[in-house]
C-alpha cells in the first residue's frame, strides 16, 4: 500500500471515531505508532494530512524512470555487472549500487565453490570420515656435542631430565676429551637456568659459564647455535624421513657429515673473540 493510500486510510478512519490504538492495529504494522499519532494530530489541527517535502533537491538520478531502467535490465538473461550496467545507462556506479541495495534492496550473491566428492570419498564419509596421516606425528629431544649424537625421546626437557640424562653426558666425554682442563658453556633455555642446573654445574665441571655471564647475542660465543647447528641441518635429507624411525637415522647420518673445517673454523673464532674480550 502507497503512502498515499495509507493516509486516506487514516483519515477515514480518524474521521470515523476510530482511536489511535485501534487505527494502528487495523493498518497491521504498516506504519508506526508514533506516525499514526502524528497523523491523526494533523488531522485535528488541520483537517488533513500535509506532509513536508524532503529536504534538499528533488531526485534527478535516483528516481522512478530510473528504477524500471534498471529493473528491465535485470530481468534480461544475460548476467550484467553493476559497472556495465551503469555504463549502459550512463549513470555512476555508485548510483547504481545505490539503487540495487538501497532502493531495490538486492544483495550480492556469491557462489561458493565447493569440492565434487567422488563416490569412495562419501563411502568413507559413512564410514566415519577421511583422516590425513600427519608427517612427524612423533618428536623426539636431540643434543649433540663433543660425543656422539644423543637421543632423548619426545618428552619435553625440563631441568629434571637435563640434570639426569644430559649433564653427565657432558662431563664424562669432557673429562676424557680434555681432562680437567676445559668450560662447559651452554644457552639459555630454561631447564639450563634453573637453579637446581646452575648449581650441579657449579658443583660438578671444572669450569662452568653461569647464566649471568652467557653471551647470547654474539655469534661468535655460541658456535652450536650460529654455526655447527646450522651445519648439521643442511645435511639432513628430509624428504627420506617419514616415521620416526627414519627421523632418527637421518640424524645420526647427518651428524656423521658435519665439515671438521667449519667446527675448526667456529672454534677458533670463538678462541679469537675470548682474546678481544680481555
């Protein structure tokens, strides 16, 4: 129904004793309270419904010939984008969106693309679904060293274990290496500055570098992390690892092929950079 309609419908019916209440159950929602009231306040001032006009100038694009242009274009087979569509009727694109949202309240429809499930994968959705098969599902704890490669399992490393399984690790083939003469220097991760850590350390190596006086931003004083690491990587062939298995022997063949010239070359620029430090 018009607004034209609608305000001879109120005016009849004002004019007929009906209330405001009962004048705005009878219209079903089509207006407000508050217009209907509005309007019936007109009627007794006035004797009629009037209207302002809207404010600005009237409408020169966004009009009735406008609307049926558009709308006759739409109804077309042929699929139209919203700038053909202005160009075709030589207004701007924004109008044109105007005009479809606003005015016409249309909406974009956006095809989602969907994957074609072939007949075994909806088999198996039945069943209880697909499941993929992730790579290195399981890790394990690798330190190496002065000795061979040492596997620790896929539990994470907290201080209880450092001190368990890899400290004296590192004592005994220091010892045998180097006897008593020699500094067990290590990062900062957490299970290393632990206290519990940083006191058997002090207890047990000949020398020992604590957590307060480790280097951790120079290159040259971490040789495991900024080089021999870095060394060791790059031998691993990571496309032969699938299980854990194959993990581990890949680690242990890559350690085999660390260059001696590039653990030489990094110790002594570790020995190099303890001189300029003094």
């Amino acid at each position: 129904m018009k607004s034209k309609e609608l305000q001879q419908l109120v005016l009849s019916k004002h004019e007929s004793g009906d209330s405001i209440a009962k004048i705005f159950r009878d219209l079903n929602g089509a207006i407000s309270y508050d217009t209907v009231r509005r309007w019936c306040n007109m009627i007794e001032k006035t004797g009629a419904i009037q209207l302002s006009a809207p404010p600005g100038p009237p409408r020169i694009i966004r009009t009735k010939q406008m609307f049926e242009k558009v709308k006759s274009r739409l109804k077309q087979k042929k699929k139209v984008s919203s700038r053909i569509l202005a160009h075709a009727i030589s207004i701007s694109r924004t109008s044109v969106r105007r005009i479809l949202r606003d005015d016409r309240q249309y909406h974009a429809y956006k095809m989602r693309v969907v994957p074609l499930l072939e007949v075994n994968c909806q088999e198996a959705d039945k069943a209880g679904g697909r499941k993929q098969n992730r790579k290195f599902s399981d890790k394990i704890m690798v330190w190496l060293g002065v000795f061979p490669l040492v596997i620790l399992g896929k539990e994470s490393m907290n201080h209880e274990r450092y001190i368990k399984n890899v400290l004296p690790v590192a004592l005994k083939y220091g010892n045998e290496m180097f006897g008593n003469d020699w500094i067990f220097q290590q990062e900062n991760a957490t299970a290393h500055t632990h206290i519990l850590t940083q006191q058997w350390s002090q207890e047990h190596f000949p020398m020992f570098i604590d957590k307060d006086h480790w280097p951790q931003n120079s290159p040259d004083l971490n040789p495991l992390d900024y080089c021999i690491w870095d060394e060791f990587v790059s031998h691993i062939n990571w496309n032969n690892i699938q299980l854990k298995v194959t993990l581990i022997h890949e680690l242990k063949r890559a350690a085999k092929k660390i260059r001696l010239q590039v653990v030489f070359e990094s110790c002594n620029k570790w020995t190099n950079r303890l001189y300029r430090l003094k």
